[in-house]
C-alpha cells in the first residue's frame, strides 16, 4: 500500500494531508485525490444539444458549454475542439470521454448507429476525437455509462448491489445498460446488449427508425404518451414536464396541451 500511495503522489494524482496528534500512536496521514491532478474532458452527445465539460479527479465540473449537434460528424470534432479550447484555461487535458445515444462498438469507439444521426453512421469517433484533440479517447452508449455512473455515485449505498439494469425512458426512445457482477455487460461484438427500446411487442405496429415494425420503444417513450394524451399535437418537453408534474400531483382535470 505504501507503495502505490508514493507512486501516485510522484504522479501527482494524490495529496498528503498530515492529521492531528490524538492520544497515543503515530500522527495519521489523510490521503485525497489531487482535483487538477488529471484533466478530463467529458462529452455527451445528444440528437439535438451536445455538451462539452472540463473535471478534474474529484469529478467536480470546472467549466462546461453547450452546442447545437451538427448532422455531420466532421463538423461535430471541429465543434469539440474548439470548445476543448475554450474551457481549458491552460490546463492539460489528459483524456476525452464521449457518451453518444446509439450504437457503438466500444473496444474501437467507432459508431455504429444512431437513429436520429444517420451520418454518423460507421465513423470512428475515438480515432478522430484522438487525432484533433492529440490525448487518448473513448467512446461508448449513454446508457452504459448511464449505469456505471449509478455504480459508482452510489456506492455508499448501495455497493450490497452487484447486478441490475439500469433504463432510460427518454424523448424518443429507450436505452438500458447491464450491470453483472458490477461489471458492464456489452453483448455480443462489444455493441448490442441491453438494447430493449428494440424489442419487437407488436409485429403489426407502427415503423420504428431501425425499420422494423412495433419495437417497444415506440408505446412507451415521451412521444408515445404524448401522442396518447394529444394526438396530433406538436410535442412540447416543457409542456410535457409541466404536465407529468401536474398528474404527480394529483391534479383532476387534464391539461390542454398547447396549439403548436
């Protein structure tokens, strides 16, 4: 132990705090990670809106901004670099971490697919993020990473708690990450476990974006419920929101989504 606690404070990574004298016995040494030790730069990719964020070791956000998702790959690692630029303040990034909303082979960071994103469809993103921001990159599902984070920020908790399914309901559809034996489970060619928005529940039901016909994900995402509440009114997720707040809440008579 001692060992290891020298070599990561010769990185850098671990700071020494000296305690106070109680009683008999040797003076305790407090150990806490070093919050600008190690700079990451954390990015997650939405259909719409894509966020980029600075932390540190502590996990503590320092700086973030935000950007319309281009429908273009290329123009979205511009984009990125450009906001690394921004938000780093002459510190030194040492790794780029990428959550996006599809498919993505997560050994090669290259993406598979993304429903609403067709253009990025086959482009390795780890490689390209690596070559314009020159540190090492890894790209993988939100939902993954979705439940690792749920691992990880809970463990006070929860760590009695060694597999679970962690499922994202979200605008348009479904995503789910698999925990077992606390250890993320990614299917077959490191790509297609927990991909449950893409079961098939009605055979003769509606066009899902993979081109089958009554995937899951389809009856039960936001868009769904909010086409059963106001068919042929244009979603709205502030209206949306307000709306479920008001069910929660037990109000009686429903609310009339807006005209647009």
């Amino acid at each position: 132990v001692s060992g290891i606690v020298e070599d990561l404070v010769a990185r850098d990574l671990v700071v020494e705090k000296r305690g106070k004298p109680e009683g008999r016995g040797r003076v305790p040494i407090f150990l806490s990670l070093k919050a600008d030790g190690f700079w990451v730069l954390g990015i997650n990719m939405r259909a719409q809106r894509t966020t980029v964020a600075l932390a540190g070791l502590t996990g503590e956000l320092c700086a973030q901004t935000d950007f319309d998702t281009p429908s273009e790959p290329g123009v979205l690692i511009s984009e990125v670099a450009a906001a690394a630029r921004r938000l780093n303040g002459g510190r030194e990034i040492q790794q780029v971490a990428m959550s996006l909303p599809g498919l993505v082979h997560s050994d090669s960071g290259r993406v598979r697919w993304i429903p609403k994103l067709p253009a990025y469809s086959g482009f390795n993103m780890a490689s390209e993020l690596q070559k314009a921001l020159g540190v090492p990159a890894a790209v993988d599902n939100d939902c993954n990473l979705g439940a690792l984070a749920e691992m990880w920020l809970s463990e006070a908790e929860n760590d009695h708690i060694r597999d679970f399914v962690f499922l994202e309901i979200g605008e348009v559809g479904v995503g789910a990450g698999i925990l077992l034996n606390r250890e993320l489970y990614r299917g077959h060619d490191c790509t297609f476990a927990a991909e449950f928005g893409h079961m098939i529940v009605d055979p003769n039901g509606p066009q899902c974006a993979c081109g089958r016909h009554g995937c899951w994900e389809l009856f039960v995402c936001d868009h769904a419920a909010w086409n059963n509440y106001a068919p042929g009114s244009h979603f709205n997720p502030a209206r949306y929101e307000r709306d479920l707040k008001a069910a929660a809440a037990g109000t009686p008579n429903r609310v009339e989504p807006a005209g647009d």
